[in-house]
C-alpha cells in the first residue's frame, strides 16, 4: 500500500477473516452465556444467518468491499426497528461485541473506538432513558 493511502478499518482489523473471528465468537457467547439469555431469546434458533449478514455489514461499514450495501434494505437502523429493542437487551449486545473484540482483536484503540461506535448506534436503537421499550 502506498504512503498516500489512507489504511481503511477493514485493513487495520485484518480484513474479512479478521471480522469473521470476531462476529462467529459474538454469537456463541450470545449462544452460550447466560447474562446474553434476553438478547438470545429474541434471535432466530438457527444463528448463521446473522453469522453471514453482521460480517457483510461490518466488512462494508469499515471501509471493505461494499456487497451487504446492495441488498434491498440496507438501513441499519430501520432493520432494528420493531424489534422490541430495550436499553437493557441494546446494553447485552455491546457488551457481548465488546467482550468479542477484545478477545479476537489483538488491538486494544482500534477496539475501543469501534465498540464506542457500535454503542452510540446500539443506543439508538433502544428508546431513550425517559421512555419504555418500544
Ligand atoms: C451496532 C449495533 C448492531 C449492529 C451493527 C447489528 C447488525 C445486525 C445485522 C447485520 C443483522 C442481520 C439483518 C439481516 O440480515 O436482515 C441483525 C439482526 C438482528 N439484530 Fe442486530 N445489530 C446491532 C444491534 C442490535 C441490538 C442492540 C439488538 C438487540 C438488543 C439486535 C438484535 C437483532 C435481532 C433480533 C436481529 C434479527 C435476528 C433474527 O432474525 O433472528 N441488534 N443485526
């Protein structure tokens, strides 16, 4: 890579197998930990799916080839909604990312600014402070 370009998250974090690690170890903690039950009770029994789509969606959201972009929605956020998404399950899943990263990524800022990233948008998808799950 030359001087002039810019290194991309995708890049930094070790490209897609690197993100793969980290997704397929977020779902089987979701899987088998007990303090991640709510947040594992609203996912579908059979997890690949989501094993697939969360990888597509971070590979394209940190700067790597945009396929999961060109499916029919592609809004985050409007995926989420209806979900029934509370301040405590959105808490289950950073927590859950976060303890993923940590254990998979072998570099403590970038995983802290990506989990800061990932908790102001999980925040959004839970119902401000002052008001009950949707
Ligand atoms: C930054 C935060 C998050 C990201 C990037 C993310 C990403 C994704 C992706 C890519 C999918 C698959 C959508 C599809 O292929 O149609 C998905 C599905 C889902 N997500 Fe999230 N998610 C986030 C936060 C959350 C939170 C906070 C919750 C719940 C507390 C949640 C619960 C779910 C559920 C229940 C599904 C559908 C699962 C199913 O159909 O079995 N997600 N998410």
């Amino acid at each position: 890579m030359s001087q002039d370009t810019p290194q991309t998250p995708f890049d930094r974090i070790g490209g897609e197998p690197a993100i793969r690690r980290m997704v397929d170890r977020f779902y089987d903690l979701m899987d088998a930990d007990p303090a991640f039950a709510d947040l594992r009770a609203m996912h579908a029994e059979d997890l690949f799916p989501m094993r697939v789509s969360l990888t597509g969606f971070l590979t394209a959201w940190m700067g790597g080839p945009r396929t999961w972009f060109d499916r029919e929605n592609s809004c985050i956020m409007s995926l989420h909604r209806g979900l029934g998404i509370s301040r405590e399950t959105a808490a289950q899943w950073v927590q859950a990312m976060g303890q993923a990263a940590r254990e998979t990524v072998n570099d403590p800022p970038f995983v802290d600014a990506m989990m800061q990233a990932l908790a102001h948008m999980s925040a959004g998808m839970a119902p401000p402070p002052n008001q009950d799950a949707a």
